[in-house]
C-alpha cells in the first residue's frame, strides 16, 4: 500500500513536472510569436528579467523606450544567442574583446563594441557602439533562435526603477503594457550583468555587476572605471 502510494506521488509529481515544462514550451512559443508580429515580451535570464523585441523591427524598439519610460538618449543592450552572432552587429573586436568573450560567455558580461552598419540607429541612440550579451539562460536563447535575429535586452523594469526578479515584480511596474511574461521562475542571478566597454585604448567598467573588477583584470589586466580608478 505504502509503496503503491509512493509510486502514484513520483507519477503524479512527474506528470506535474511535465506539464510545468510544456507550459514553458508553449508560452516561449507564443513569446517568438508576438515577437515576430512587433510585440514585447519579458522573460527571466541568468541575471534579471528582461524586455525583449526584435532588434530590427523600430517601431517595437520604439515601444521599450516608451514602456520604460527609458530617456532616448540611453543606448539598449542586444541580447545574442551565440558567439557567431557576435561580427554581424559589431563592426570590429579586439583581441581583448575576444579574450573577455570567451572567458564570460555565455554569461553574466555585456560588452560595448563598433557597432556595425546593419544595427539600427535607434538601438544605439545614434552612437556608434553597442551592447551586447549572451544570457546563459535557455528561454531567452530560444526566443533568439525562434525570431532569427538579436533581441533588445533591457531590463523589464520602468527607467531607474529596480531590476525585476520575478513576474510578479514585471507585473507590479509593467502590469499590461507589455505583450507577455514568460514566468520561468525567479531569476538565479539576482545580479545585472557587469558592462565594460572596449572600445577604447583600456577597458572602462561602466558598471559592475555580477562579474567583479578582479575577475576581469584577472583576464586583461589592468581596468578603468566610469567611477575613476
């Protein structure tokens, strides 16, 4: 009796396993859907939450800056599902940079690059850099892969407001204004990614977040910071 119940819990806790992992499967679905169609969706990364629309479509990279309520003079992140995505939006890397690449990602660094003609202006609020990371996280990777090109990669916060964990934490400060919540849970990081930019004759640490200062000078030496230093 004992052994049967014990076996109808570990079907039924699988069987609820299953389901949870469909769910997942369905709503990236749906979020590759309406990211196609020029909508927004915010899903869970390595790090925080994060708004996503087509990096190519304007008029949905138009609406981040809206939702946000994001200053138009503050570039946005591009999120990439693999290194080999890397040259098509950025015009040249450096050693450096390819050094840092492959030491971090996928992972919890955004690196500053050229940008390259294809990136439109409004993602780089008409600079001539941009952002970039890869998440070591698969959901947004699928929603990458599923679209065909970079997604933005903000966080799925209102402009200085903190970085979402959780859905319910999107909810609170997006509520309707965006398309989709993938709740995949909360967010393992809990920590922005660090962003250092490499465009320059150093590396500049424009901020530091869950990559430290010395995990980085351990790869490049020494490293400026947009704090001095």
């Amino acid at each position: 009796m004992g052994k049967k119940l014990a076996n109808n819990l570990q079907t039924a806790g699988e069987a609820k396993l299953d389901k949870s992992l469909l769910n997942i499967q369905q709503q990236i679905e749906r979020g590759i859907a309406i990211l196609k169609q020029g909508g927004l969706v915010a899903f869970p990364t390595d790090t925080v939450y994060g708004l996503g629309a087509g990096a190519y479509l304007p008029q949905a990279v138009e609406r981040v800056y809206q939702v946000k309520a994001r200053p138009r003079n503050m570039p946005l992140p591009l999120l990439l599902a693999d290194i080999s995505q890397i040259t098509g939006v950025a015009e040249q890397v450096s050693p450096l940079a390819w050094q840092l690449i492959h030491c971090f990602m996928p992972g919890a660094l955004t690196l500053v690059l050229p940008k390259s003609k294809a990136v439109p202006d409004i993602l780089t609020a008409g600079g001539s850099t941009i952002a970039i990371r890869i998440p070591a996280h698969p959901i947004p990777i699928a929603l990458i892969h599923g679209l065909g090109t970079p997604i933005v990669g903000t966080s799925a916060n209102l402009s200085g407001q903190p970085s979402p964990l959780t859905a319910d934490e999107i909810n609170a400060q997006l509520g309707d204004r965006i398309d989709l919540i993938i709740d995949g849970g909360r967010c393992p990081g809990g920590k922005e990614s660090t962003i250092v930019d490499v465009t320059g004759l150093a590396p500049l640490i424009l901020r530091e977040g869950a990559i430290s200062r010395e995990e980085i000078e351990k790869i490049c030496g020494k490293v400026l910071s947009a704090k001095g230093g």
